[in-house]
C-alpha cells in the first residue's frame, strides 16, 4: 500500500520537526541542575545531618567530582589531610552513617569505629565502603573496631561508614549509648 504523494510529510517539514527535536533537547540538558550544584547541595546536607546516607549513585557522583575538582576537597576538609564530612561532634555521630574524605595516600590510614555508653546492647553492624570495595563488621559497647584504609585509590578517597539501625524494641535501651567514628594512623 502506497501514500498518496501530497499525503508524505515534505523534506521542510522534517528538518523543523528534527530541529524542534533537537531544541527541547539541548532545553532539557540545560535546565538540569549542574554537578557542582549537586555536589554543594549534599555537603551542606550531610554537614547539617540533614539528609538520609547517600544512594549508590550519589556516593558515586561525590567521589568523582572529588577527583575532578580538588579544590573541592580543600573546602571540604577545611585545608587538613583527613576528616568527617558529614554531620558529627569530635567523632560523635548521630545518623547511622558517617562520610570521611582522605586526601592522598596514606598507608598506616585507618577508620576506627566504637561505641560508649551504658546499658547493655548488642553488636551493632557496621559496613565500610569505599570508591574500591566493602567490608562489613560489627561492634558492641566499649568494643573498637578497627579498619585499615586500602592504599590504593584513588585518591581523594570517599569513605562511607554505614551502621545497622538497631530494632525498635532496642532503640529505648540504646539512646544512652554514643557511637564514635575517627580516622586515625596505625603504628
């Protein structure tokens, strides 16, 4: 079955629609909001304790616009070596989560983790994720946990510390207890 001739859209036609097309394209990947928006929006979030752990792809997104911009990281850590990002007092860290930022290779470099206070509770688990791989643990109360960074990059390096919520029936027992997360060196 053929179209009749002056039914066929004309060659005009097509180049407007193709440019229409490429128009509202080009208008949606500019109305996007910029990386370095992103990026800014979830330092301040996560300063603040404002905001739930990042997803995969935002721990992603974190990471590499570390790399791309090292200034970044100077006002992230506020011209030191090493620190916690994320919303803490001294190490003290309210959310179950805790993000560090290492500026270069360190090979003594390790992420403690432990856990004060009174009361009796259990292991809480405790998950370490970096740019590289995951490692999974568990700490109770007066107990440390003790992981060495791996020395291998790259470098800055993002470090997620994720800890188990604890079961709701456990939650009363547990709000006198005080979980530490530091980064500290290895003999």
């Amino acid at each position: 079955m053929s179209i009749p001739y002056r039914a066929r859209p004309g060659a005009g036609f097509v180049l407007v629609t193709l440019c229409l097309g490429a128009a509202a394209a080009l208008s949606a990947w500019g109305l996007k909001k910029p990386t370095l928006e992103r990026v800014w929006e979830m330092q301040i979030q996560l300063g603040l304790g404002a905001r739930k752990a990042l997803s995969a792809a935002e721990f992603d997104l974190l990471q590499q616009t570390m790399l791309r911009y090292p200034e970044l990281v100077d006002n992230l850590l506020e011209g030191r070596e090493r620190g916690i990002i994320s919303a803490n007092e001294d190490g003290v860290v309210e959310k179950d989560y805790a993000y560090l930022v290492v500026r270069g290779p360190r090979p003594n470099a390790a992420v403690e983790i432990g856990r004060t206070g009174t009361g009796r509770g259990g292991n809480i688990g405790v998950r370490l994720k970096t740019a590289t791989g995951t490692s999974r643990g568990a700490t109770s109360v007066g107990e440390k946990l003790v992981w060495r960074l791996p020395p291998e990059g790259p470098f800055p390096q993002l470090v997620e510390v994720r800890l188990d919520k604890p079961a709701k029936k456990k939650k009363r027992r547990q709000r006198d207890q005080v979980v530490i997360v530091r980064l500290v060196e290895l003999p």
